[in-house]
C-alpha cells in the first residue's frame, strides 16, 4: 500500500473541493500551459472578472495556484507539488480499489 503524508482532513476536502468545479479545473489547466493574468482569465468565460476573482482565490486557498504581481496584473500559476499531492492520493485510492477488485476475482473464481 502507497504510505501519504499526514495532511489534514480540512486541507484536503479544501484540495478536493478545488478541484470538483469544472470551471477551476479549466482555470487550473490554463495556469499549467502558461502563467495568464486575472483578467486574461475572465475572458475566457461567460462570467464577472469578480467571480473568476472568485475561482482563482479557492484555488489559490487550496494551494493549487499561485498569484503573483506584475506590474498592475496578477499573473496566476499552478502549484506542481500541490497537484502532484492530490494525484498521489488519488493513486493510493486506485491502488486500494484494483486490490479489492483482484481479491473479488479471486472470490469469484473459487466458485466456479
């Protein structure tokens, strides 16, 4: 079994919350590729420059992003680590779920 770092159960649900809008997730994305700013975000979607303000700060709380100013822009990127972090977990999670799925195989096997 994968062994995790002690992490908190609110950093986490914070991480995974993140995560679970589908408009962070493109944010996200778009941090990855290239570092664009706040506004140049906002263009990109049918909402306020604040909401997206919005999106960028759970990010930035969950650590998955970074803000960091240029000039009179906030240029947003992606905290690799962090998002490395929640791809281990979800690993782990996968490692669990193929052992219980190889031992009902076995399971199912006996019975024949």
């Amino acid at each position: 079994m994968v062994v995790l770092r002690e992490e908190s159960e609110e950093s986490l649900n914070q991480l995974f919350r993140a995560l679970a809008d589908g408009t962070r997730r493109d944010i996200l994305a778009r941090a990855i590729a290239e570092a664009p700013t706040v506004s140049g975000l906002a263009a990109h979607y049918e909402m306020s420059f604040a909401a997206v303000q919005k999106h960028v700060a759970v990010l930035q709380r969950a650590g998955l992003v970074r803000k960091r100013a240029n000039g009179r822009e906030q240029l947003v990127s992606t905290d690799r680590e962090r998002l490395k972090r929640a791809t281990e977990l979800l690993d782990s999670y996968e490692v669990l779920w193929l052992q219980r799925v190889a031992q009902l195989d076995d399971v199912l096997r006996e019975g024949e």
